[in-house]
C-alpha cells in the first residue's frame, strides 16, 4: 500500500521581492509528491544507525524478511519493522525495534527517536508528529552462536 502525498511549498523570500513576472520564487513554483515507501526508508535506515538497536521488526516479521531477501527481486527489507503515516505536510513512524542486551531501552529509544526525526525532517521536510517504539524483542549475545549452528546442521554436502 504504497500512497504519495503532496505539498505545496509556502516558502517566500523575505523581502518579499518576486522574481520575473510577479510568478514567484523558483522554490514556491510547483509541489512535491513524497511516498511512503521513502520516509520509511529513511525512517529505517536512521534507526539502524543506532548501536543498540539490534534489528528491526518482531518474530515473524523478520523470518518472512528473510526468506523475501532470498528470493530474487524480493527486496531488502530496509522497511522491515517499520510502518508509516505521510499527510501533506506531517508524518508519523511506528517502529517494532529489538534491542541488544544490556542497553538501557529508554535511552535507546530516545536516541532512535532523535535520529529518525532528524533524518526524515532533514531529508523530507516533513514534520515528524511522533515516533512510537515498540522493543518487541531482546538479542542476546549467544542467540547468534545458536542460529549459525543450526544453519550449518541444514545444510547439504
């Protein structure tokens, strides 16, 4: 379900000058359309640039991420564990986020918050209204060790 959205810009100079012909800044002459598939790129993204944060997305969520990263043209789950609300000129984030054991969730969810505002604010010029965390999961250090053994107990000679 993908959706755009446009805005129009109401950016003016502040001298109030327009430029030839009364049309306008350059700026102010048209609108943008922003889907939301980009802001929950970028909103996934900036949550992965925090350390703590382990992956995103609950159980299920990330097994069908996987198998659709092995099928060809099936993505790279840079979405996965985010959902998306885009209006004309706000949006909103919902983030299901697993942390690495030992972090402080509360501190690490405000550094995702303030990393996700600032890049979609930065990037899009949108409005961030909210960003609502949910940690569905803690990775523990020896869950990894435990998923490589099984892999290789599957695989074939």
């Amino acid at each position: 379900m993908t959706e755009t959205t446009q805005r129009s810009s109401t950016a003016s100079r502040q001298d109030g000058a327009t430029s030839q012909g009364g049309k306008g800044a350059p700026g102010t002459r048209g609108s943008t359309a922003i889907a939301d598939t980009v802001v929950a790129k970028i909103a996934g993204m900036a949550a992965r640039e925090i350390p703590e944060v382990h992956n995103l997305g609950g159980g299920m969520t990330r097994a069908f991420g996987a198998v659709r990263q092995r099928v060809p043209g099936g993505g790279s789950g840079v979405t996965q564990g985010v959902k998306v609300e885009v209006g004309e000129r706000q949006a909103a984030v919902d983030l299901d986020v697993v942390v690495e054991y030992g972090a402080a969730i509360a501190d690490t969810a405000a550094d995702v918050r303030t990393n996700v505002i600032n890049a979609v604010e930065r990037m899009t010029g949108l409005e961030v209204v909210e960003v609502n965390i949910a940690v569905g999961d803690v990775h523990l250090p020896d869950e990894e060790e435990d998923e490589s053994e099984q892999q290789q107990g599957r695989r074939v000679a």
